[in-house]
C-alpha cells in the first residue's frame, strides 16, 4: 500500500498542501515521486532524522512555508534550506541538540 501511495504522489500536480508524516516503525523514500508537485507552497515534514534528500529547491520553485521536525540538522540541511528561494515562513524542530558540519 505504501509504495502505491509514493508512486501516486507524482500524479496530484495541483496539490499546493502537503503533508508528510512517517511512523518510527515505516521507512518511505520519496525519491523521485515529489518532483513534479511544482504548485507545493504549504509543506508539513515529521519523522525524519535528518534531512530528506528528496527536498530539491529545483523541484519546489513556489515553496513558501516549510514546517519540519528532524532528529539532527547537518550544515548541508541549512545550505539546501537556504535555497529555497520562495520559502517565506519556516518552522524547524530538532528532537536533539546536534548540529553537525
């Protein structure tokens, strides 16, 4: 069911909310199936310890609000966050106090 779900992400182009929520006992890779949600502007982000690699500010040229819960936040997360050049609004939340370079 999980993978019949990330396939059909890809499909909802007009989507401008979306949220993305992954239980401690699940692993999802979204890879390739978020690429072409070019109206995403709201995007919601729990259950990830670090940042995914799908987030790709080529693919999310309108983002503008990004609220995110990881378990650490590497240098690299900050520069891809720093990216995004819509984003207006951003929410980010570390379930640990580690911030590697």
């Amino acid at each position: 069911m999980c993978k019949v779900l990330v396939g059909s992400l890809g499909k909802l182009h007009k989507i401008q909310t979306l949220a993305v929520v992954i239980s401690d006992d699940v692993e999802v890779d979204l890879e390739g199936s978020v690429d072409s949600l070019w109206n995403l502007c709201h995007l919601f982000i729990r259950g990830y310890n670090w940042m995914p690699t799908w987030i790709n500010p080529a693919s999310f040229l309108v983002l503008s609000y990004l609220k995110i819960r990881l378990g650490q936040v590497r240098s690299e997360d900050i520069q891809i966050l720093g990216m995004l050049q819509a984003l207006r609004s951003l929410r980010v939340k570390v379930a640990g106090s580690k911030i590697h370079d």
